[in-house]
C-alpha cells in the first residue's frame, strides 16, 4: 500500500564512492573511514575481489580485525547482490566493496555477459538487455536499498583516450594550458584525458551520497557533494581519509536520527547460522553513534555528563551496556521531559 509520511533525514545513509588508479590507496582509506564510524572492525565486512589483497590488512594495528566475503570465480552483479545480503545478514555496520570494477568488467560481470550474448548470436538490443536489468536489479538496487548504516564503494580508475577535436584545442587554450607542462594537442591526435574515471557504469557516481578520487599522495578530491555545506566537514578536499573522518561522518549520521539507533553490535559480525551467545544483546556494549545520541540528548535535557556516567556506574559512556543505555535515555526523559 502506498502511504505518504514525512520526510526524514536518517533515510539518507550514506554511499561513498572512491576511485583511483592502483596503488593509490582505496583500500586502506576505505577502512579508516570504516574504523572511524563503527569504532570496531569486528563489525565491518569487506566484499573483497582483488585475489586477497583486500586481506593485505588483517592484522593492521589500526584497521585490521575486519571480515571479507571473497568473491574469485565469478564477478556477477548476482554474485554480488549475493554478498551484500550476507553482509545484512550478519548485520555488519560498514560494507566495504573492493572492487566494484569486477562487477563491471570482470569474469562473469557486465561487460563479459553482453560479449557472451553476441557470442551466441544475440543482436541489437538484446545483448545487453539481461545484463543491465542484473546490474540494475542485483547489484546497484542492493547497494542504494541496503540497511547497512555505512557503504563504501572501491573503483579502479583510468584517464581515457580521447581523439583531440578543433574545440578540444581551444577549451586547452581558453583554460590557460591545463596540466601544466603538457604540449598543445593536435587536432586527429589521441590525448589522455585530464578527467579521472572509474571502471564501471556511467551512472553509478549518480547514486553514490559522496564520491572522490584519491591521488598518489593518498589525498581525496571530492567530486560530488549530496549535502555541500554538511559534507565538506566530514570529508575534507586535499586531505587523506583517516578515522577522524569516519568518526565525523558517525557523529552526522547520529544526528540525522531523532531517536536511539538500531542497538550497535559490539562483538564480531556474526553469520545468518550462528547462534548468539551467552548474555543477549542487553548485554552488548554501545556503539559511537548510541553515545553521540545520549549526549546530544543530555545537552537538550541541561543534564551533565558526568551525572549520566555517576547513575550508570561507569567512568566513560563508551563502557555502558544496551539495557544500561536504554535505562539512562528513560531517566533523562523522565527527569527532563524532553522528546528523545
């Protein structure tokens, strides 16, 4: 049934697109951001494609400790819609997708169906009619529509070929001779682009909330903003993504949301099969996002921290458990009145 309701910022959960050329730094920059939002890698879940180097950072001091679903013989967008509903499953808090490139031109992706198609003697519009309707259905559909609170899409890149045109050669000499020493195209010549571009569909930057490129320094150049004034904060142009961006981009999201988050997971990702262990999930501790919540809401009540940590009986917010966090935020509403 189709229903109207109000609009609500917490239905924006963001989509980060990164590109680059190999060795540029995706990987590790995209798990920085994802240590910095969900504070624990147990909880974050790698889609890696790229013969393991995904994996390079297992047992990395700062970010390793995350889980991978390795994906080898096919590059499908079914295979990999497949792996975005185990990361669901196992109610990971950050997807990482290294790469999305192979989904696109990989074994079994995209580009590898379509030549399959006309192989067997499809024309026209048929060769590529199967394989979009996949990309579309299993793949781009799975990433925008996922509750998965973070997602972080890896892309290889490229400058392309170009052959250089009469207003080519002008736009060069009105821009005052862009990328610096570089000659004066030729007007038949082929030139390699200045524009960076990632490997997979034209229009998968359309979906994503914020996308960049990052250079041989590591440093992220924004090429998309959703919310410019908001986002410019959180991800900053010219610099490196670290866990203080990720951390920047958790205490955004918290704000978005009126009340208290799906509970945060603190132990490791678990498979659909597994079975939860001893203590349940009131026994869980709270995440960065439940923090960032009770002391914005502690803030409206007019209640010190310090009072909320003395009830609880603990030293540091990040030390409370599911049940004792629920009992505080009943406390500061009951005490303060104020709407959670």
């Amino acid at each position: 049934m189709i229903k109207i309701r109000r609009a609500a910022a917490s239905e924006a959960k963001p989509l980060v697109g990164l590109y680059a050329e190999s060795g540029r730094g995706k990987t590790k920059s995209a798990l920085l951001l994802a240590k910095g939002f969900a504070g624990d890698m147990s909880r974050v879940v790698m889609v890696e494609t790229e013969s393991g180097r995904g994996e390079a950072y297992a047992a990395d001091p700062v970010v390793g400790g995350y889980n991978v679903i390795s994906l080898r013989e096919s590059f499908s967008p079914k295979e990999y819609g497949a792996a975005i509903a185990e990361a669901e499953r196992a109610k990971a808090a950050v997807l990482i997708i290294d790469s999305a490139s192979h989904e696109w031109e990989g074994v079994g992706g995209v580009l590898a169906m379509a030549a399959k198609n006309q192989e067997d003697g499809k024309k026209g519009p048929l060769v590529w009619q199967r394989p979009k309707i996949d990309h579309a259905r299993e793949f781009m559909l799975r990433l925008t529509q996922t509750p998965i609170p973070l997602v972080i899409v890896c892309m290889r890149a490229k400058f392309p070929m170009y052959e250089v045109t009469a207003r080519h050669v002008e736009k060069w000499e009105e821009a005052g001779k862009p990328g610096g020493d570089r000659a004066r195209p030729k007007v038949g010549e082929w030139a390699r682009s200045w524009a960076l571009e990632p490997k997979q569909s034209d229009d998968i930057l359309f979906e994503m909330f914020v996308h960049g490129w990052i250079d041989e320094s590591h440093a992220l150049h924004i090429t998309k903003y959703t919310l410019d004034a908001e986002m410019r904060e959180v991800f900053r142009e010219g610099e490196p993504i670290t866990v203080e961006t990720g951390q920047r981009l958790a205490r955004w999201a918290a704000v978005q949301t009126p009340g208290p988050r799906e509970p945060s997971k603190a132990g490791a990702v678990t498979s659909a099969v597994e079975t939860r262990g001893a203590g349940g999930p009131d026994d869980e501790i709270i995440g960065p996002q439940d923090i960032e919540y009770l002391e914005r809401l502690a803030g409206k009540a007019g209640i010190p921290l310090t009072t909320i940590r003395n009830k609880a009986g603990v030293e540091e917010l990040a030390q409370m458990t599911r049940a004792t966090f629920d009992r505080a935020v009943a406390w500061v509403v009951g005490r303060s009145g104020v709407q959670p």
